[in-house]
C-alpha cells in the first residue's frame, strides 16, 4: 500500500525536480498538477525509470518537436535554433529528462538507499495508454510552464510492491547541487 | 593537446562543459563514453584533469577511473565525476579508484572553476 503522505512526497519531489532540472537558469518555472491526461497534445514522451525493490517509478516528458519547442531547448543550451540539428535536439530533451529524474534519484535515495535510474528512452505518447498494466497505484499529471516557453507536461505513475510510508518536509527540499565535494 | 578530458555521453552535456571551459581559456577534450575517455587519454599525455559522467554505455566513468589508474598506470591525473549520481557507495568506489572529487549535476561552472584551474596548473 502506497500512504497518502508517500504520494504526497512522490509529487512534491518531482515537482521539486522539474523546477530546477527543466528550466534555463535563473528561469521562474510554475508546476502545476492536473486532474487528468485529457489536455495533454504533445505526440512524443522521453521515458525514464527509477526502481529499488519496493518500488518503480515512470516519469513520461511529453513534447512535441516544433518550432517553439526547439527553440526552448536551444535557449537552454545557449545556441542557435536554426543551427540546432535533429540529433542535438533530441539529446537536449533526452538530457533534460534525465537531469530531472537524476535529481528526484538522488532525493528519493535519502529515503530508499538502494534506488537506480534508466536511462532516457524517446516513445510515441500514445504508449502511455497502457499505463494501467503496471498496475500503478498512484499516478499524476503535471503542467510545467516557464516564461517565452511553450507548456510542457510530465506524468508520474507508481507501481509499489510493499507498503511503503514516507514523507518529505520542506526543510528537505533543495541541494548543494553543482558544489565540488573533494576527497 | 588538451588540459581537461570531458567524458559524457550527452553531447548535451558535453557541449555546456566543452565551451564554458574554454571560454575560460581552457584546451579541452571529449570523449562520449568511458572506453573513448580511455583512447583519449592515452592519445594525449598533456591531460592533467577529466571529468567525467558516471552512468554511460559501453563503458561507465567509475569502471573507467580505475582502468586509468590499472590498466593506463596513469597514476597522476585528476579526475571528478560530474553525475546526477549522489549514492554514498557510488563515491566510495570512486575513492577507492583515486577519484579527487564530485559533482552533483546540473553543472554550475562558475563554482568550480578556480578548482580545475588549479588542477590543471593554468
């Protein structure tokens, strides 16, 4: 059984990671929860996972590989949009993917020691129809919106397999992020 | 002839640390993954620091560390891993390899930069 307090602290690290993984630096980014997928449009979805043996989580990036889009992730990675090739963009979403996920790894590692991450995998969106094969027990639904971006959209959904209870104060939130720690 | 061997499998990443340091005035390498880090050192013995990801295909940046003191003998080069990896076992074995530092992804070049400077001798 997943407790509404280990729901609760699924969303608000993911949350947390979507704010600083997705957006250009010093960028104000809102994240919002939906009630369902029905106003999500984007056709293509970066899929990653992070597991323990209590757990497995999905995390889906939505997009859709258009203008405004591109020009997004260019803006993130300081260069020119039109001088950005196919490869490069999607390595840029695929990057973006795993920056977020990576961050909610290393969060949710101080409640799950033993926890791994994939690696980022580009699908068609339609696959997340098949959600409920995974027997999921908790899913939700994220609007990302960043100023002069378009709105991008993420899923969660969690299958567990024993009861699990954890919660995530405040005081928990934010890291030391890109701080060299020497031995 | 290279001061600093970036090894990441995202060109994404790859790019941001290539340019940030050499706009810094750093001569910089790339490598795409553990094994091509391996051919790159070996190629270039100005290397005095590499940073590298963890989690790569073909071949890791930990199992990559410790060929380069193993199999490379190469005993003096700095390296700092530059991951969104944060395990306390995942450090430990890069100490275990002779790793000098790490670092937690998103890269922030600004924080770091004096360090590797210092590293490298520039």
């Amino acid at each position: 059984m997943l407790t509404q307090s280990a729901k609760d602290g699924f969303d608000t690290l993911l949350m947390q990671s979507l704010k600083s993984g997705m957006a250009p630096s010093g960028a104000q980014v809102e994240v919002s929860t939906l009630a369902d997928d029905a106003d999500i449009p984007e056709k293509k979805m970066v899929v990653l996972t992070v597991s323990s043996y209590l757990f497995r989580l999905m995390v889906m990036f939505y997009f859709t590989p258009d203008t405004a889009t591109r020009a997004h992730f260019a803006r993130i990675n300081n260069i020119d949009a039109t001088e950005m090739s196919e490869q490069t963009f999607m390595d840029a979403i695929a990057e973006s993917g795993n920056l977020c996920c990576g961050i909610l790894n290393r969060d949710l590692g101080n409640f799950f020691p033993h926890i791994g991450m994939s690696t980022p995998n580009v699908i068609d969106s339609n696959c997340a129809a098949y959600l409920q094969t995974l027997n999921c027990q908790h899913v939700r639904h994220f609007a990302v919106d960043m100023d002069n971006s378009p709105r991008f959209h993420v899923t969660l959904s969690v299958s567990v397999y024993a009861d699990i209870d954890f919660a995530v104060s405040a005081d928990e939130l934010g890291s030391d992020t890109g701080e060299l720690e020497l031995f | 002839m290279a001061q600093i061997l970036v090894v990441d499998d995202s060109s994404t990443v790859r790019a941001e640390v290539g340019d940030f340091l050499k706009k810094n005035g750093l001569d910089v390498a790339l490598a795409v993954d553990g094994r091509d880090g391996l051919v790159k050192l070996k190629g270039d013995p100005s290397i005095k620091l590499v940073v590298s990801d963890v989690n790569m295909p073909n071949m890791d940046g930990l199992t990559m560390a410790e060929k380069i003191r193993s199999e490379l003998g190469n005993a003096s080069v700095n390296i700092i891993m530059l991951t969104t990896e944060n395990s306390p076992i995942m450090k430990e074995r890069g100490k275990a390899a002779g790793i000098k530092g790490w670092i937690v992804k998103p890269f922030k070049g600004d924080a770091v930069l004096a360090t590797f400077k210092k590293l490298v001798g520039a």
